[in-house]
C-alpha cells in the first residue's frame, strides 16, 4: 500500500551542544558515514568545517585553516572516492581573481590537499571564481554550471573537471543553440546518462524551466511540463531511486516555498509529495538536500544500490556484507574506480575468494570511471581488466549461493570506512531525507536539522 501524502512527516535530528550555528548558503555532502558541512552565511560569511557522525548525534569541528578555503557563500561540494571538492564562492575583493577558487579535502589524511587550477592541452582556460552554480558529478568528472561572475554577472559556462587527470574543459556549446542559458541558484542531478537542471535565476527572474543534458549525444533539450513546482530559486533537488525529488527555495522578497515535490521519470510526470507541515523544517531557502539508504545513490555519478542497505540487511554490528555475483553488478558499478571484489572459484571448485582489480590508467585528456561494464558482467568470461595469467573462470553460484556468500570486512584492509557499520546507522529507517540549514533560521542556534523516512515512492 502506498503511503498517503500526509503521512510524510519531517522531524528533528538530536544534536549535541556542540554543533554548527544556523546558517544558508553553505555546501554539504554525505562520505563515509558522515555528514560535512563548509561555511555559508550567517551574519557575515562563514568559514568553519563540520562533519556530523550520522546516528551519533555527534558534530565534530575540523580544521579549515592554512591550507583551506576562506569565508565561503553559495559554492559547491561534492564527494569522489574519499575526496571532497570544493569550488567558488570566495567573497569578492580585489584579490580574488588571482586566489585559486578551488579546493580538496582528503577525508581519509583529514588534510587539505593543494591544487592548481589547470586547462588540457590547447585550452588556455580554467573557471574562475562564482557564487551560486552547479556541481554534479559523472562518469569520472565533475559537470558545472552557470553562476555568478563578479563583473561579468550571470554566466552560463558549462565546464568539466575530470578527477583522473586534474585538468578542466569547456563543454562546447550546442550546434542547435538550445540551453538553459545565464543562470545562478538553480539545481542539478544526475539521472542516467542525463544532467537534468530546475529553476535558478535569469537577471532577476525566477524560472521554472526544466532541462535535460545529455552525455551521450552531448545537447540539451527542454522537458515540457504541465504541473510541478512553482518559479523558484534557492531550492535543494536529488535522486531517489527512479526520481528526482525537489525542496523548498522561492521567489524574491516572499516567503520560501516548503514543499516536496517528485519528478518521476519513467512516467514523466511530477508529483507533490509532501506539504509544509507542523512541525516541519518550515519553509527553506539557501539549504542543503540530502538523501541516506536504500534508494539514494550513494554517489551522484551511481544508480546502484546504497552500501547502506546493504548493511541493513544484517545486524548493526554484523561485519560482513554480501558478496555480489555477476548478477548483482550494481556492487561492482558502485566501487568504479576504487577496489573491485569479484567471486572466484579455487582449483576444486570449492571455495570463494574475493579479488581486486583497479581501472587501468587512462590516455590523457580522457576520463572515465567505469571498470566494468553491464555487458562485462552479464557474461561468462571475468572481467576485461584482469591480465590473462589472472583470468580464472568466473564462479557461477546458484541464488541461494549468492545469498550465502559473505566477505568478512573485519578481515580484509580495504580503506573504505564507508563499509565499517560502525560508521553508518540508519537507524533502521530504510531511506532517510536530510534537510540542514537554510532561511529563515531556527529558533535554536544550532543548525536546523531535520528529516524524513521514506519508502517507495
């Protein structure tokens, strides 16, 4: 039985004393069990780091100095393989054309990492700094968007960073000329092979204008719509299974907008799904949407299932999840470029091990994550990767063999913190939405925290 709009209730997430102070503006994102959170504005801007250990209640200060960013507003975060990256929304000044806007944080060292900003060959330009843009990540690369430009105003440069090679690259315009054009305080998510872009501010008009990029035949297209939310900016959207939903933001100098709306995109129609409620988080602008569990994509560039349901599945301190077999490729399409476990069979045939294998370097100027494909996996023969001397008969198990193999994390140094239960309590909640910060602010002066469970939507 599908659940009624009303029975969507948001609630507060327990905190400790010490934790963040209210504020919008600011850029969050899940890694590991935990949830970080840089700067934004309170009464002036803000450049203290938090990471909220999620069903701990625990917030936790990191540093943000020497090395880290200033006093950052409206900039963008987002997570790949442990890093977290950082780009834009330095205050402007006099200086801050010649201060690198981009920055890295290494969530395993708990360091900041230094880069410079550097074109591919032939490409003489990299972004500079921008408030309100932006970032979605794809196949190995970071995808931005639009923003604005100190001077030049609302921009509409659409660029791509690959992670391999650390090197930034215009995405060439459309030969038919059709895009969303100039616009900052929009939202962005990756679906598919598609960028799909809501709202955000042309000038100083809202729009409720929906777009789709494509990676594949690399053009935009404008979805058509007869309902869905209202002109907006300032809003928050994400992926949940096979939708997009969208919160809050608004229109100018009224009040925010506090309600839930759904984009299903098999059926292509929007949904309302929840309504401001009391209590509710209210009606929030300028905050950060974020999604824990079975549903939500665990990275922006994935479609696979969460590890979080995974673990899910077994006890709270269980340290063993489900090894996945050729049928299960969403586990193998998770880890990407990171470590990929594989079911093998000894010389008898009796027993498991689990191997790794890593993507081999990419030719420069070219980047992709995938190590192996729906079609690698779906076939008889191990994964292209893997050299001949390694290539072993790949293990067909039965369903219930797949069921009952395991590989005991306890044992094995794989570095993902995000696979120790430990780092990750759900709560038994199978997906949660998290809504943090954001105006108006909270009664409280810590940051306004709340959140929804959710189940098939």
């Amino acid at each position: 039985m599908k659940r009624k709009t009303a029975e969507y209730l948001w609630k507060p997430v327990l905190q400790t004393k010490a934790s963040p102070c209210d504020r919008f503006k600011h850029a969050c994102c899940i890694c590991r069990g935990f949830i970080y959170v840089y700067g934004g504005r309170h009464t002036t801007t803000l450049s203290d780091f938090w990471r909220y250990r999620i069903g701990s209640e625990k917030w936790e200060r990191l540093d943000s100095s020497e090395d880290g960013p200033e006093e950052l507003e409206e900039h963008t975060m987002v997570e790949y393989q442990g890093i977290l990256y950082i780009f834009g929304g330095m205050v402007d000044s006099a200086f801050t054309q010649k201060k690198n806007p981009f920055w890295l944080y290494d969530t395993d060292s708990a360091k900041w990492l230094q880069r410079q900003l550097s074109a591919v060959e032939g490409e003489g330009t990299t972004p500079t700094n921008r408030k309100g843009h932006s970032a979605v990540v794809y196949r190995g690369s970071m995808y931005m968007y639009g923003g604005y430009i100190d001077i030049k105003g609302v921009s509409q440069e659409f660029w791509t960073f690959c992670f391999d090679t650390e090197q930034w690259l215009p995405v060439p315009a459309t030969l038919d000329g059709g895009s969303p054009g100039p616009r900052h305080g929009h939202a962005a998510v990756v679906y598919g092979n598609g960028m799909y872009m809501f709202g955000g501010l042309m000038g100083l008009s809202e729009q409720k204008d929906f777009w789709k990029w494509d990676f594949i035949t690399t053009d935009w297209s404008s979805i058509r719509r007869s309902q869905g939310p209202p002109k907006v900016v300032g809003h928050s959207a994400l992926i949940f299974q096979d939708s997009m939903l969208v919160f809050g933001g608004g229109i100018s100098n009224t009040k925010p907008n506090g309600t839930l709306w759904k984009y299903h995109f098999p059926s292509e129609m929007w949904k309302k799904l929840a309504s401001p409620t009391d209590p509710n988080p209210s009606s929030k602008a300028y905050h950060c949407l974020l999604g824990l569990g079975y549903g939500f994509q665990e990275r922006a560039d994935s479609s696979c299932i969460s590890l979080s349901y995974c673990l899910h599945q077994k006890e709270k301190r269980c340290s063993k999840i489900l090894a996945i077999s050729k049928q299960h490729s969403c586990f193998c399409e998770y880890f990407q470029t990171e470590p990929t476990y594989q079911a093998f069979s000894n010389d008898d045939g009796n027993e498991i091990e689990m191997r790794t294998f890593h993507q081999l370097p990419t030719k420069p100027g070219l980047c992709s994550s995938q190590t192996t494909s729906n079609a690698e996996l779906s076939s008889n023969e191990p994964a292209g990767l893997l050299s001949k001397k390694e290539q072993i008969p790949y293990l067909s198990l039965s369903r219930e063999q797949q069921d009952l193999a395991s590989l005991d994390l306890a044992e094995k140094e794989t570095g993902f913190s995000c696979l120790n239960p430990d780092s990750v309590d759900i709560g038994g909640l199978s997906a949660v939405l998290f809504v943090i910060g954001g105006k108006p602010f909270s009664s409280s002066s810590a940051i306004s925290f709340w959140q929804m469970e959710l189940d098939r939507i």
